[in-house]
C-alpha cells in the first residue's frame, strides 16, 4: 500500500505501485507511472509524461516533467521523462520533459544525486552515479556518462557530450565536450588535470593513472595534428586509453584542452 497525505493531489488515472510516501501538497498527474518505495516529500510534482523507478527521493518542491524550455515546442506533443531507481532529487531540482519528437525522452538512469537547484533540460541522457552539485544546469540534448561530477553554478551548453570519470569545477563555463577522467574548470573552460582523487576513489589502479598521464602528455603536445595524436594513444594499450580515444573519435563539438599561456 501507499502513504498519501490528505493534502496530496493524485490523479486517480496516475499508476502507482506500493510503498510510496506521497507527502504534504505534493502532486502527480494522470500520465504518470510510479514504481515502488519513492519518496514525494511536502510540494514536490511529477507532471504528465514521467516514467518513474524504484526507491527514488524527490525533495521539497523538485518538479519532474516540466514542460521542455523550447519556444519551438509543440505543448500537445506527447513526450517523456525516463527516471531509473534509486536517485536523489534535491529542494527545487527540475528535469524537463523531451522536445525533439513525438515519443522522445529525457532520461537519467540509476544513482544519481542532484543537489538543489539542478536543472537538466529536455532530452538530455544521464546515465548512472552521476553528481549535480547546487545550481548547476544542463541545456537540451546533453548526454553525461558514469560517475561524472559537475560542481556548484556549472553551466553546460547544449549537445555537450561529458565523459565517464570527469569532474567539472565550480562556475566553469562548458561550451565543448568534456573529456572522461580528466579535470576541467574556468571560464572559458580548460583541462586541468586528470581527475586523480576521484579515480582512486572508484578502485582505479596505479597503472591506469599511468597511462592516462602519457595519454594526457599525448594529447596535449604542442603541434601534433588530431591525427597523429589519435594513433599515438591506439599504441597505448589500455582499456581506460580505448575509452578515452573512442570519446575523442565520436566527439562532434570538439573537446576542451588545455589553455595555452
């Protein structure tokens, strides 16, 4: 069974499954569909369109499903918002719905944990044990790989691509894709390093850091064409190198690097 409090509005044409805690003025509309021991805690809404997991907490005033901020939307579209299980949503984080087609999706997997004030915009693609810190936003058609970090007031431009393992500092400033276990910061946004503390974190090996330390010296050499950089890093043989070229290799807005004195 579900807890709903008196104060709740749910749709009666909303499908929910067991376990759920709807809380004080919390709202779910009709075109929704919610799996088992989520949490809604006092105001916070899930709008038409959202496809929701197990054991997800959405705090005060978080809104999932809002309307994609696109003035070329179609509002009788009918589009999506995919969320996996066990993910955190903070005071006021938003997800919008999708806007490209009927039927698209915005979708976050398993995991994640926006702080207050996150905003992802419409279909966007995070995937899992990722970490929004407070007042970050992403813009439409980003896509974010596993166990990216991006810290307070960070700002993402649309069709950005971050990597797995990346960690973006504070107030950076993201107009490019942004490379997988490396470190970018500033404004304009630059590669700083590779993400050390975070790849030991996650049971990365000493020789990992190695190769990726003579992948960085690769890439950022003065001069060598994309090229030539490309076939240098295939000659390092590493499973974390491989991952590495194949983001540079799918990369369509180019990737940021670093900044030249």
């Amino acid at each position: 069974m579900n807890s709903i409090h008196p104060t709740a509005i749910v749709d009666p044409k909303a499908e929910l499954g067991s376990g759920n805690v709807i809380g004080a003025h919390a709202v779910i509309e009709a075109d929704v569909v919610l799996g088992d021991n989520n949490q809604l805690h006092f105001g916070a809404v899930i709008k038409n369109g959202c496809r929701i997991g197990n054991n997800n907490i959405f705090y005060e005033y978080a809104v999932m499903g809002g309307l994609p901020q696109d003035v070329s939307f179609d509002k009788s579209a009918q589009t999506f918002v995919e969320i996996g299980n066990d993910n955190e949503f903070r005071e006021y984080t938003t997800v919008n719905r999708a806007t490209l087609k009927e039927n698209a999706v915005t979708r976050l997997g398993n995991n994640n944990y926006l702080m207050a004030h996150a905003h992802i915009g419409h279909d966007c693609v995070l995937a899992d044990n990722i970490v929004m810190v407070i007042s970050s936003g992403i813009a439409g058609h980003v896509h974010v790989a596993d166990k990216a970090f991006i810290s307070g007031g960070v700002m993402v431009h649309q069709f950005v691509h971050i990597g797995q393992y990346a960690m973006i500092g504070g107030n950076a400033k993201i107009t490019q894709d942004v490379l997988p276990f490396f470190i970018t910061d500033g404004v304009p946004a630059s590669v700083k390093g590779i993400n050390v503390v975070g790849l030991k974190r996650a049971g990365f090996k000493k020789s990992d850091i190695s190769e990726l330390k003579q992948a960085y010296r690769i890439l950022f050499s003065d001069g060598l064409p994309l090229e030539q950089i490309m076939q240098s890093l295939s000659e390092i043989k590493s499973n974390t190198i491989n991952e590495l070229s194949d983001f540079i290799a799918r990369s369509k807005r180019g990737f940021h690097r670093v900044e030249r004195c």
